[in-house]
C-alpha cells in the first residue's frame, strides 16, 4: 500500500527525527518498530538488537527493528536507561498511510514500569523567596505540590526532590541555568534532566493549566489560586509535560494535593541514608528499615509502607489513629490474618486506573480491577464482623471509599467480562452473553453458521450416500468438503472441484461459499463490535479512576496497618506513648539488629533538664546502634507503628539529623572531612529546639587538635542555642567534663567489662562517662602483632599517670607531654621534667629482631596528639606490614 520507496523510509525516519528533541526515534513500519541510523546503532549497544544495513539511495544504514508486541519491554529499558524515546506510529489512511510522532516516552512519563515504586516526575520553580515543587507519578495519578521558603530554602528543596527520588525533573527557566543547583540534584537524584518549555512555568499559563485539570474550588480551597503561586507554575508545567509527551494519562490526575513541609518530619538526605530507611549505605535493599518492616501483600502496600517511613508525620491526632489501628491489628490476629488473605487477591489499583486512563487498559485489566473492587466488602465485613476491629477507626478508614460505586462498578465489569478473555482487545470473546443485545445476535448468527457448517458432513453424506466425506477450513482454501478418491463418482454436480490431493478431492458449493462470507463478515463485525464495547467499557473505567483510586489507597492503607501489627507482634514492639517533648525508652532495641543479633536492651532518657547526652565507651562497644536506635524508634512512632521496646515515650520532633564523622563514613568509600563539615553546619543552622541531633565521631576525620576544638564547640552552641535533643558520641573523653559545665549535658557511657585483659563489652549504657581507652583492644583483635599491642598499653599507662612519654630509642631523651587545658580548652605541650629510665623496659624484655625494634622505636618516638586517626590507621597498617615480613 506504502506510496513511500524503500529508500525513501530512512529519509521519512530522519525526517521525523528532526522534528522531535527526543533522544531515540522509534517507527511503526507494518508489523515492527523501526530503528534506523544512530538510533539503530545504539539501541544495538544498548539494547543488543541486532543491527543490518539497509541500502537507501545508494548510501547504506544502520537499521533494527522489534515486532509491534514486543516494543514496550525495550521501551522500558531504554527510558529506565534515562534516554526519551519518540514513537511514531502508522495510520492507514484513503491512498497509504501516514506516520507521526504520537507520544514522547520518558524517564518521568513511563506508564509500563513494572517496578512497584513511585515513578515521580518532578517541576522545580526557584522565585524570590523559595521554591515551588510539583510532583506527579502518571502511574498512579498521584499529584502533589508544596512550597518552600525561608533561609535554607535550597537545601530544602533538595531534600523534598532526594525523599521523592523523582526519575525526570524538569527545571524551571529560574534554575535552568544555575549550573551548582542542577549538579546538586544530579547528585541526589538519579533523576533525568529535561528541558520543558519555559512558557510552560509562566504564572498565567501554569496557572490556567492547573485549573483546567483541578478545577478552580480545588485551587481556592488549597489557598493556590492567588495566580503567582511558585507551586502552581510548577504544577502547570508537569502538566503541559504529561500531555505533550502523550502519555494520555492526565485522566487519572484526578486530585491536587498541596502538603507544607512542616506536616512531616525534616529528614535531610544525609539521615535517610545514615538510618538505612530503604536501602542499607552499601546499597542493599536487604537490611533496611523497610526490607526489615514489610510484611505487606500487596504493592500498592509496599509502595505506601516506603512513603510513610520517608515521610514520618507531626500530627499527634493523625499518629494516634494509625496507633490505634495498628494496636486492633495486633490484637486480634485472626481477622488480622483474614484479611491479609483478602488483600492479597488486589492488584494495584491506582496503577490500573492510570492503564484505563490512557486507554492501554486490556481485558485481564478489567478483570483485575473487578477482583480489587472485590476485595474491598470483604474486608470491610471482616472488619465489621471483629468486635476489637469495629471499635477502632480501621471501620471508618474501611468505609471512606464509596462502597456502594465501588460494588456497582465490580457488578457492571462482572456481568460485562468473560472469565477467560482473549490477550488482545480486537479478538472477540471479551464479553459475556446477555451484556450486548446486539452482540448477542452477532453471536447467535454466527454461531448457527458455525453449526450448519458443523452439521454439513452429516446432512451431505445422508443425502449423497458418500461415507468418507469431510468438512474442513484452513486459511488459503477456507471451507471446503473433503471426499474421498474412491467415491469422487458420487459427488454431485454442485460440488465444485478446487483442489486435488493424493488420497481426496476439496470442493466447495455455492451455498458453502455464502456462508463463508457470511462468517467472516460476522467475525469481523464481532471483533469491531467488542472493540467499541471494550473502549466504552474502559472509559467508564477511567471515569471512575478517583474511586479507583480511593479503594486502592485504602486497601494500601489496610495492608500496611497490618503489616506494622505482625512486624509489632512477632517481635514484641509496643504502642510508644507520644508526646509534647522529653524521650523515656525503656529497653529499647535497635529495629533492625534485633533481627540477627542477641540484642542487649538499652534504656534512654532525655527531657528538658538532659537535653544532652555525650556517649562515651569503647571502640565496638555499640556507641552508634545505641544512637541510631533512639532516631529509628522517634522516627516509628512518627510513623504511626510501634516501637522495639519494653515501653516508650516519645517526644515528637520536627525534624531528625544525623551525622557520622567522616572516618566512619570514609570506611564505607565515602565522604571527605569538608562535607563533614558542611553537614555538620547544615544541622546547626536546621536543627531547632523540637529536633533530634546524632553526632556521630565528628569531629575526627582531622587531626586531634582540630577535631576537639570542633567538637566542643558544635556541644555548646547546640546546648546553648539551638537547644535540641541531641546525643554525640565521641572518642574524646575530654568531652564528658561538660556535663560539669553545662547544665543540661549528660553523660553516658556503654560499658564493658574488663578481666585479665580480656574486653566483654556489656552493650548496656549506663550514666557517667567511661574511664578508658580501647583502641588498643581493638587493634588486638584486628591482629596487630602482640609485640606492638603490648608495648601500646605501656605507653598509653605513662600517658595516663604522667601526662608524658619518652621517645623510646629516639634521638631525645626529652619526654614529650601533652596536656589538655580545660581552662584555656587549648592543648599544651610541654617538654619539663618527667624522668625515666627510658632503657628499662628493652633492657629486661625479650629479645626483639631488629624489624620489631624499629616498629616498636617509631610507635615510641611518635606524638599521637598530633596525628589524626586516618594517619594512625594507616600507619598501623604499614607497621603490620613490616612485621609480618620481620
Ligand atoms: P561503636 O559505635 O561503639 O563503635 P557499634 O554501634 O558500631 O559500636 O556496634 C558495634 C557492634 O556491636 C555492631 O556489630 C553492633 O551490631 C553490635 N551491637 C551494638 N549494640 C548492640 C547491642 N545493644 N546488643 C547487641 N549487639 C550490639
Ligand atoms: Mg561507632
């Protein structure tokens, strides 16, 4: 049909490629998908096609294809790979067909993820004082805005758009430009960058967008119809985006939420990374807070479990109806165990409102979204037939959807939809009996023309008394009768011969070939039939998105209620009482070392005369589990969960921070003391006096001096001004004698237990700070050679009784003494009038080879005071080198 050449296909291709800015270039050619040129080059790097040379006037191309089925899982990769992919379909038309770009598939606009995840594409607006974001995720509907502003609005920003995780951010023209902004987002985002048009973010357009999809109440009554809005420039850009790159899902969009950073809890990227909320710091799924909690059956749970951890809540009303339900939950497991049973027949029906929307919708679709609807009587009987259920406010969350529309809407799709429908939307058979009248009659005639012809043998042989007579159809000859050569002298002379084979003779009749027609008409007329019946149906399915919507998010909700209760039963967490202020733990446990650890509990206590704990103790005494475990048991109950513990109460808090010190961190291939840094001034300037602080080690990723002086200084200002909650774990013991100076500074302390030398750490923290030093146990058991480990301790001994040590087989005799001068808070070193005899210990030890000796000289003549702890480390390991090959 094509008037096009061959040739002239590449030329069309190209063609249709300079119009879009897309990437990739993908077009319909009969019965595939067509890559052609570069793009045929990379999709057979990237997607390992296999590429051939199509010859086009006289020059040659590259050129791959995938058949028409088979597009979307490569569309998949290629946009999960970050790049936008153009496709252009074939439209046949009066004289050949024609080909256009019908949609622009990108990172942001993907509708055939097959991940459970939140798919967000996000619009940045930067105006004078702030930030507007808009976050869309086409695969749900789900459509949110905030806006941003005060002094670290950037900052802020960037945390919403890291919580978010969005795949595709279109920035505004105000930060389009603003080359540190992007390389932040880049960092902190895998998301792609995409250049939308900047009319787009303009107010009056933007705003007129965001009307036309919401509705103009719906902006009044969310305070965004002012017309300047940051919120609703970026809202009207994502969504000139989604309708322009075609995706066709603006149906599902069918509700503007507005949320202000202060409903939740501030969590800077830095803490959702420090606490492991989704993914452990190496990147694992395994061992997160979220891998560890999910108990849920469905992945419209899984997704909302996700959304609520990285999201912990400020309401005190909102948080103790999630208790309370949760609390039912754990209570009576056997309707608890019932409806996650239910649950698990749901599909995720946000999603599938999203498929009806665009209309990619199929049969099996319908079906799954009419087994979803299902599921919500059921599980609101259960709930009203538990007496511990009915009583909390799981019965209302479970009649919030419109039960009655969700049960018409089942009954239409059930009454409409055959149980065992064909996977394409042209075939018939979609349908079942009684739902059409007329399809019904298109049905009854073609099936009495399937049965004459069924009963067309039987009649011919009666009537022609030939035996071997056969009625058949294959798709080049079509119908036929089939008679055997022995009896061809009986056929009568209707029969009309057509083909010849070795033991039979095919004819056909006039009547045959009738009825012929007439069942391939109807066929066809079925097939377009259900089609039409098919759309209709869908659409009414996508008119109902928002209730689709609804009886997801509450079957969501269900699940991950239930999923907290099983987490809370089978581990013996408890309902936190949550309050103003203050933090009283008793026996808390880390969430997710329970899991494979022996856990010793641990209490903690924090209100307004102890604000602020120094957490002393030994080397892997548990110092920092002990730190993270107080920020994940605020952080559950912000949640709404319980918490591990004997009892709590929990203060709420506006925001948790937290940071490790960069030797930590450089440990795990990260970081650098200047982001330490950074960070550390990041919580100074965000924390306030309802936030939670971890310090963990700051300070040390420099050398001694510097590291104290920081340390001390970053405890007094968060005491004396910002007054929040905070603990600071610290290797400088200096540190505790501030709990004598300032007031509202604590000391505690994990012990250990010492005993001819042998450390059993006990892992329960106690007042006080601690009194010792244990790196020298810990290089012990990292196996750093006896010889050293032994002389370690003697030198740490003069250390501690003398302030001073001689530089053993140095060229100085002097000793060397540092003292750290708590008046001044300065060190001081000193080299006056300690006396020893410097040869004692080597003239009576053993006799040591010359390697050790020189070891041992160095470890002697070094002044640790001065060497910070990534120096140290480094030269235990030279050391240990050294005396491996001594
Ligand atoms: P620190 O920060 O004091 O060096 P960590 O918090 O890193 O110590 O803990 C060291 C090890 O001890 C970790 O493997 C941790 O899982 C384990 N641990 C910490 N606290 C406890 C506890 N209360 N009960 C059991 N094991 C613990
Ligand atoms: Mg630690």
């Amino acid at each position: 049909m094509s008037t096009v050449s061959e040739g002239g296909i590449v030329g069309e291709f190209l063609s249709l490629k300079s119009e879009t800015d897309a990437d990739v270039l993908t077009m319909q050619v009969g019965d595939f998908y067509e890559f052609f040129a570069d793009d045929a080059e990379l999709v057979g790097e990237v997607l390992d096609l296999n590429v051939s040379q199509k010859s086009s006037h006289g020059s040659s191309y590259p050129m791959a294809g995938v058949p028409l089925s088979e597009l979307t899982p490569y569309l998949k990769q290629l946009v999960e790979r970050g790049y936008r992919v153009a496709v252009a379909d074939q439209h046949e038309t009066e004289n050949g067909h024609t080909r256009e770009i019908s949609r622009v598939v990108t990172p942001g606009t993907l509708l055939e993820t097959t991940s459970a995840d939140a798919q967000y594409l996000a619009g940045v607006v930067r105006v004078k004082d702030g930030y507007g974001l808009a976050f869309a995720d086409v695969t749900t509907g789900r459509f949110l805005v905030t806006a941003i502003s005060g002094p670290d609005a950037d900052e802020r920003a960037l945390t919403e758009l890291y919580r978010f995780a969005p795949a595709e951010v279109l920035p505004g023209p105000d930060v389009r430009n603003d080359d540190s902004f992007l390389e932040r987002v880049r960092e902190r985002t895998d998301a792609s960058l995409s250049v939308h048009d900047a009319n787009a973010f303009a107010p009056g357009k933007a705003t007129h967008r965001t009307r036309e999809q919401f509705g103009k109440e719906t902006l009044a009554s969310l305070g965004l119809d002012a017309g300047e809005g940051a919120e609703v420039r970026a809202a009207g850009a994502v969504l000139s985006y989604v309708e322009e790159t075609g995706a066709g899902v603006l149906g599902s969009m069918t509700r503007l939420q507005s949320y202000r950073a202060d409903d939740h809890v501030e969590l800077d990227a830095t803490t959702q990374r420090n606490l492991e909320l989704t993914e452990t710091m190496h990147g694992d799924r395994n061992g997160s807070l979220f891998d560890t909690l999910d108990h849920t059956k469905t992945s419209a749970g899984r997704r909302l479990l996700k959304e609520w951890l990285q999201r912990p809540r400020r309401s005190l009303d909102l948080l103790r109806e999630r208790q309370s339900n949760v609390a039912a939950f754990a209570e009576s497991a056997l309707a608890r165990e019932e409806i996650r049973e239910s649950l698990s027949d749901a599909y995720d029906l946000e999603r599938l409102a999203s498929k009806a929307a665009s209309g990619s919708a199929d049969a099996h679709d319908l079906l799954r979204v009419r087994d979803s609807l299902a599921v919500l009587p059921t599980v609101a009987d259960a709930i009203e037939n538990a007496p511990s259920l009915t009583s909390s406010p799981l019965a209302e969350l479970a009649a919030r959807p419109d039960r009655e529309r969700a049960v018409a809407l089942r009954g239409e799709l059930a009454e409409a939809l055959a149980d065992d429908p064909p996977n394409t939307v042209t075939q018939g058979g979609m349908f079942r009996r009684g739902y059409d009248e007329e399809l019904d009659e298109i049905i009854d005639q073609h099936e009495s023309n399937l049965e004459w012809f069924d009963t067309l043998a039987g009649r011919e042989k009666s009537r022609t008394g030939i035996a071997h007579l056969q009625v058949d159809r294959n798709k080049t000859d079509g119908y036929y009768l089939q008679v055997g050569k022995s009896e061809t002298g009986k056929v009568p002379e209707e029969y009309e011969a057509v083909k010849t084979l070795k033991n039979s003779e095919r004819y056909v009749t006039e009547e045959l070939r009738e009825r012929e027609r007439e069942i391939l008409r109807l066929e066809e007329r079925r097939g377009e039939m259900e089609y039409e019946l098919f759309q209709r149906l869908q659409a009414r399915v996508a008119d109902r998105a928002e209730l689709l919507q609804d009886v997801g998010r509450t079957l969501a909700e269900l699940d991950v209620l239930a999923s907290l209760a099983v987490h809370a039963v089978e581990n013996g967490w408890v309902r936190p009482e949550l309050a103003e202020s203050g933090l009283d733990i008793r026996q808390g446990r880390h969430p997710v070392v329970e899991q494979t650890t022996e856990f010793v509990p641990n209490d903690v206590r924090m209100d307004d005369d102890r604000e602020f704990l120094i957490v002393t103790g030994p080397n892997m005494s548990g110092k920092s589990t002990y730190m993270r475990q107080v920020a994940l048991i605020t952080l559950l109950a912000q949640v709404g969960g319980f918490v591990p513990a004997r009892e709590a109460r929990v203060g709420l808090v506006d925001g948790i921070f937290t940071r490790v010190g960069a030797l930590d961190e450089l440990a795990q291939g990260r970081s650098t003391f200047m982001v330490e840094m950074q960070e550390l001034s990041n919580i100074l300037h965000s924390a306030t006096e309802d936030s939670l602080v971890i310090l963990d080690e700051v300070g040390r990723g420099t050398a001694t001096y510097d590291g104290i002086s920081i340390a001390w200084a970053a405890t007094e200002y968060l005491h004396n001004e910002v007054r929040a909650k905070t603990l600071f774990a610290t290797h400088y013991h200096e540190l505790t004698t501030l709990a004598d100076h300032l007031p509202r500074v604590e000391n505690v302390h994990v012990s250990a237990d010492e005993r001819d030398g042998d450390v059993t750490f006990l892992r329960t923290v106690r007042d006080g700070p601690t009194n010792r030093s244990y790196g020298i146990h810990v290089a012990d058991l990292a196996g750093v050679p006896v010889p050293v480990v032994e002389r370690s301790r003697d030198v740490l001994d003069k250390l501690r009784k003398e302030k001073a040590i001689e530089a053993k087989g140095g060229g100085s005799n002097d000793p060397v003494q540092a003292v750290f001068d708590l008046g001044s808070g300065e060190f001081q070193r000193t080299g006056d009038d300690a006396s020893e005899d410097v040869d004692a210990e080597s003239d009576g030890g053993p006799e040591l080879d010359p390697e050790t000796e020189a070891v041992l000289d160095e470890l002697a003549g070094m002044e640790v005071a001065d060497i910070s702890p990534i120096e140290l480390m480094s030269k235990v390991q030279e050391w240990q080198k050294r005396l491996d090959g001594a």
